[in-house]
C-alpha cells in the first residue's frame, strides 16, 4: 500500500469488503485535499465504492489470493480513479444501461456513469480495468 503523496493514491487491497471502506477514506482524503467541493468528493467515492465492490464480488476468481488495485491521481481540474481486478470474464455486462432503480444487478455500473464525468472500462493482462473521470466544479 502506497501512502498518499504528490496528488496520488495507490492502493493493493485482498479481494475482501472489508477494505472497501479503507478505499473511500483514502480517495475522499485525496479528493478533499486538492479542493473538490464536498458534493463531487461525495460523487467520487461513491462511484470508487461500487467500482471495488463489483471487483471483490465479481472480478476476484480466488478470493484467498486475488487483489484490487486502486490508482487515483488529481490531475489539475479532474481526479482519475482506476480500479483494476483479476477477472477471467471476456467482457462486462451491457445490462447496466437498461438498469433501473428497483434492479437487484446492473446499478453499480449505472452509478458510476451517472456520478462520474466519464467511465471506461477494458480487458488488461490480469483481468478488467475500470477508469473513471470527475471533473472539478
């Protein structure tokens, strides 16, 4: 785990919830620190929050060895949050944007788009990554 410095945040959690909440209080302290109104820090660590939480659930084939890695960076007027999982999956579900408010799957990623300025999402070498965009206001 590395500590927050020069406007950078890098966290390797074990695929576990109990280290989602670690993962906000570091992305809202960073957030905080470079001047994001209370409403976007608010905006982005819930969005981080659903990202690591599907990435635990869904992205982690072996819970006892798998890892969530967390990068978040302020780049003058933006924060660029990736999260990235060892899933074996091919692809993510497109379900997300039909998603509706009473739908038990599909509403993290619908978060994250609507709380965010821009999300994306692609395979890597070790599983998927996803990145997410919050301008400041």
């Amino acid at each position: 785990m590395e500590a927050i410095s020069n406007r950078k945040l890098e966290l390797r959690i074990p695929a576990e919830m109990r280290y989602v909440a670690l993962v906000r209080r570091g992305v809202r302290s960073l957030a905080e620190s470079v001047g994001f109104p209370r409403e976007d820090v608010a905006d982005v660590e819930v969005a981080v929050s659903e990202a690591v939480t599907n990435s635990v659930m869904h992205g982690s084939p072996d819970r006892e060895s798998s890892a969530v890695v967390v990068k978040c960076r302020a780049v003058s007027d933006r924060m660029v949050v990736e999260v990235e999982d060892q899933s074996t999956a091919e692809s993510l579900p497109a379900r997300w944007r039909i998603c509706g408010p009473a739908e038990e799957k599909g509403r993290g990623f619908f978060m994250m788009h609507e709380l965010m300025d821009e999300c994306d999402n692609c395979r890597t070498e070790l599983g998927f990554r996803v990145t997410m965009t919050k301008q400041r206001r």
